[in-house]
C-alpha cells in the first residue's frame, strides 16, 4: 500500500469504541435551530445555573429570542459582526445565539486584552455592535473605534441577590484600575443596558434565513507565529458538524440528562464549542463559573453530580496535588477531558495515583471548529492524544512540503473534514500557506509535528514554529520541557530556541522551581540533570530562573512570549 493510501484506509476506524459511527451525517441547520429545538424539547429543565441562579430551557430561548428582536430594532443586519466582550455569564449564551438568530456573525474577545488588542480585533472583524462587561468598559472607549451600538452587560444581573454584592467586590479586585461607568457616563456616551434591551424587546426573533454552508457564525482569533492575530472564519455548518463529531465519539453522555461544569472561558474555542454549544446542543444542564475558583467548582460538581469535566493540562498538574481534590469521585465521572495543550506524562501518572481515573487528552486548533481527535473511551494510549472523530480525514507529510510521510516518522500533521475552517478573515494571501488540495478536497496545514503510528494513534511533537535547530539537529522544545517537569524540585518549564550565528539556536529553558528550592537548586544542577536524561545537543545552553511564566489565555506556557522576550536581549 503507498505511504498517501495508507493515511486514506482509516486505519484508525478499528479502534474507535463500539457504537462509534466512522461518518457523521451533518444535519443542514444553522446553530440557533439546533438550539431552539433541544429548548423546545427540554423547556421545563435547567439549561444553566449561574451560582445558584437557575434558567431553563424554555426561559433561555425567549432570552435569545428578545435579544435577537433587541438587535435588530438596532439595525443589526444579517452578516454584520458583533463582538462578545464578556466573561462566563448568562448574558454570553443569550447574546451569542441572539446574535446568531438575527444572522450576524460573532466575534469573542478575550476579557484580558488591552485595549490596543481590543482595537484591533475591533477594527479587522468589522464590528459595529459590541456586548461589553460594564467594568471592562475602559478599554472599549480607548480603543477608540467606531461603533453603531455599545451594549453593556453586569454579571450581578443573573447572580441570587445575596451574591451580588461579593460577585461585584470580586471582579473588581480581578480588573483592579478599572471603572464602571456611572449612569451619568451612560447617558453622555448613549450607551445601552443588556437588561432593559431584554425588558422592553418581545419574545419573537426575527425572521432571517441562514444557509449554513455559506453563513459565517463566528470569527474566534488565533495567534499566528508572528504579527497580529488573524480570524478563523467558521460557518454554521462548521460548528454543527463538529457538535455532530463530538457527541458520537463520546456516546457515554444522554441526551438531556448530563450536567457539565463550565469553568473554561466562552471566549476561547475550547469553552465556546465543546463546552457551551456542545452541552447546548445535547440538553444539558450547564453549571457555569465566571472565573476558575478552584473550591468551587470541586464543591459544584459534588453538588449537581457533574458527568463530565473538560480542563486543561495546567489545571490537572495543579489539581493533582491540592488537597481538596479528593472531595471529587473521579471515577464517577462519565468523562474526565484535556485539551488546549499537551498533558505531561508527569502530570497524568500523578493525576492516576491520586484519583484512580483516567484523563483523556483530544486535539484541535481554533481552525478544525476546537476539536479534531479524542482519545478513545476505553482504549486510550499513553503520549497519544487520540483518533480523528468521525469524517476528519489526517495525515503527516514532510515539513517543507507535500509527500507523505511513512507511519511513525515525524512531520506535518494535514486535516480534511467538514469542521475545518473555510479560510482566515480578510487574509487571502495566507491561503496557499494554510492549505493544500489533492485528491479534489482541501486540507488544513496545522503546522503541527506530529507522528500517527501503525495503528492509526497520532502523537504529538511541537508546534513546527518551536522546533530547534542546533548545529543541524532538530530538537522538539517539548521534549527538553518533559524532562524538566520530571526533576522534583522543577514546577513550570519552557523551552524556546535563541538564534545564533554559530549554532544556529541555543537552546534556553526558562524555570520555576518548587517554592522550597528556590535559592537551593542552580542553573548549573538543572544543566546536569538534563545531561544525565537527554542527547548532548538537546541539553539546555542557558537556564534562567523565574518566579512565573507568561501564560495564554487558556492556562498554557506561552513560549512565543518568551522567545520574544529572548530575542529582544
């Protein structure tokens, strides 16, 4: 069989868990219908609790209904943007399918942006209708740009009157420096309030046909490996088939009957699609948290016996060690996932010593809709992050190029499938670089090094800009960073190269020590220890000391900033 037909056979198919189709069909609906058929069906049972506050299913589409017939008596026309400028809250789920329901594309910004960030995301997507938490406010009007509608939303609107008080006093100790305009700045500004949009709109959305296949319904930015963050454009047909993907590959949960935590922020792909759109779609019970209170969240998924509990691999490594992990009955859960980042093998084998369960890892990008492999439910393998879903078609071919790669050797890792993206926002140039076609199909260069081996498992490497090039040798970042996370004394780690006329990188590795070693433990001691566990060339040439890292927004060691920071010395 040639090397391209092997990728071709699906030789993963044979491995995917009993009941698990290998195609999905995908249903010609656009995400808002998906929605308003599974309220339709569980009206009376909780959609979302908020700290308590309970919203069901019935209520939440009236919700998204006056919100969509708010934004049209606004102007919002079909195929406008509108930017969701929130943290978890109702208001998220109601402005999103809202949005949706009057054909207007989203655009989720990070909560954490400046405002020169938010400026351009703004500015590239073409929003002219934002929904904004009121205390991140300050950076909307530094952004300067211009906007028809400036909504602004208060997480006490939906928080139990007793914590309202507390939710406010949180927040801003978390956006210290930053005000909530007062009534008067409203007023001389015209902007307008989430929750007397909701009051005065009837409960009759407007009637806007969608073409899923066409229709944009989300433009989520993703960091490039240099430059400004460039948009995913994601149809509805994107995001359906992906909901579609998912739930046959995890058959476990029943429709209507699961309750899933929600701690992972909406604005990210992860949190938006797997978690909210995902539990949407299925008729769950959504518990959400504004912000990852650890206490919390272990005291909530007790409470409302969650079955099902999607992190990210610093949220394990912290967990695994916390003293109030053990509240949780692990192995009562129907499905323990991470993604966003790599597990470390360290951190998996400490997580199965204190809680008897397993966490299974998936991959995906911003571009494949979230998702494109999961790990089997019963047939999970260590350093894998798993299968292609059903209808993802993957395959490795050489880095600089287009031949196919052999199983088990090292390259690119390509995509086809109904949840890829259908290009990058107002950025044609960037099409030859992203995509290849053969075959009549069009595949998603991920720009990932990844392995799949003879029985179709894929095994993730680096990402291809954080490969190492030193004296000729290649060296995956990744790699060093595993040993690293395997010295005791050693509790964060990255790896970046530095560029050298001599070598070509020097490889640095940037560390935080255990709080107890601090002081105790030197470069020199770290430098060893890599010498005794890695090849000569893959050995760190300089180790410096941190307090912290610089992290994403989704937890993970943020080596572009580091490597930034490196080449600026």
């Amino acid at each position: 069989m040639e090397t391209k037909e092997v990728y071709m056979s699906k030789p993963w198919l044979k491995y995917y868990t009993e009941g698990v189709p290998h195609e999905v069909e995908v249903p010609d609906k656009s995400v808002p219908q998906l929605f308003d058929e599974m309220a339709d069906k569980y009206s009376g049972k909780a959609a979302l609790i908020f700290y308590g506050k309970k919203i069901k299913y019935g209520e939440l589409k009236k919700l998204t209904d006056r919100f969509a017939a708010a934004l049209a008596d606004l102007g919002v026309a079909k195929g406008e943007t509108v930017a969701l400028y929130l943290l978890n809250c109702p208001q998220y789920v109601i402005a999103y399918i809202g949005a949706l329901k009057v054909g207007a594309k989203i655009t989720p910004i990070s909560p954490v942006y400046t405002s020169k960030e938010v400026k351009h995301q703004l500015s590239d997507s073409e929003t002219k209708t934002v929904i904004c938490e009121e205390i991140l406010y300050d950076n909307i009007e530094k952004a300067g740009v211009e906007l028809d509608n400036i909504i602004l939303s208060s997480i006490g609107d939906y928080l139990p009157a007793l914590k309202r008080a507390f939710g406010k006093s949180a927040l801003g100790k978390a956006y210290s420096g930053m005000q909530i305009p007062t009534l008067e700045q409203i007023q001389q500004a015209g902007l307008l309030l989430f929750k007397d949009l909701i009051k005065k709109s009837p409960d009759q959305k407007p009637d806007i046909a969608i073409d899923p296949k066409k229709d944009i319904a989300a433009l989520p930015y993703t960091g490039g490996t240099t430059g400004l963050p460039k948009a995913a454009v994601l149809t509805h047909y994107n995001m359906v088939a992906l909901m579609m993907q998912t739930l046959a590959f995890w058959p476990i949960f029943e429709e209507g009957r699961e309750k899933i935590i929600a701690f992972l922020p909406f604005f990210h792909i992860y949190g938006q699609v797997v978690v909210m759109l995902n539990g949407l779609a299925q008729g769950s019970t959504i518990v959400l948290f504004t912000t990852p209170d650890i206490d919390a969240i272990l005291t909530a998924m007790e409470r409302y016996q969650a079955s099902g509990f999607f992190g990210v691999p610093t949220l394990f490594e912290y967990l695994k060690e916390y003293e109030k992990t053990d509240r949780v009955n692990w192995q009562r859960l129907k499905l323990i996932a991470c993604g966003a980042d790599t597990l470390h093998q360290s951190t998996i084998e400490g997580w199965e010593r204190r809680t008897n369960s397993k966490i299974l890892e998936g991959y995906g990008m911003t571009e494949t809709t979230a998702v494109s492999h999961s790990t089997p439910l019963d047939r999970p393998k260590t350093g894998s992050f798993g299968l292609p879903l059903p209808g993802v078609t993957a395959a490795i071919v050489d880095v600089d190029g287009t031949e196919f790669m052999p199983a088990d050797e090292v390259g690119e890792l390509i995509l086809n499938g109904p949840n890829i993206m259908q290009e990058y926002w107002k950025r044609p140039e960037s099409y030859q670089e992203t995509f290849m076609e053969f075959d009549g199909k069009k595949w998603l260069r991920t720009g990932d090094l990844v392995r799949m081996d003879e029985e179709g498992y894929f095994h993730f490497f680096d990402r291809k800009r954080d490969l190492i090039k030193f004296k000729g040798y290649s060296v995956f970042a990744r790699h060093v960073e595993e040993v690293l996370y395997n010295h005791p004394q050693v509790k964060a780690a990255g790896v970046v190269g530095v560029p050298d006329p001599k070598v070509g990188n020097i490889i640095k590795a940037f560390v935080v020590l255990q709080s107890e070693a601090r002081g105790k433990v030197s470069e020199e001691e770290i430098m060893e220890f890599c010498r005794q566990n890695l090849a000569h060339y893959k050995i760190p040439g300089i180790v410096e000391f941190r307090g912290e890292l610089p992290k994403t927004d989704v937890g993970k060691v943020s080596r572009r900033e580091l490597r930034e920071e490196s080449e600026e010395i």
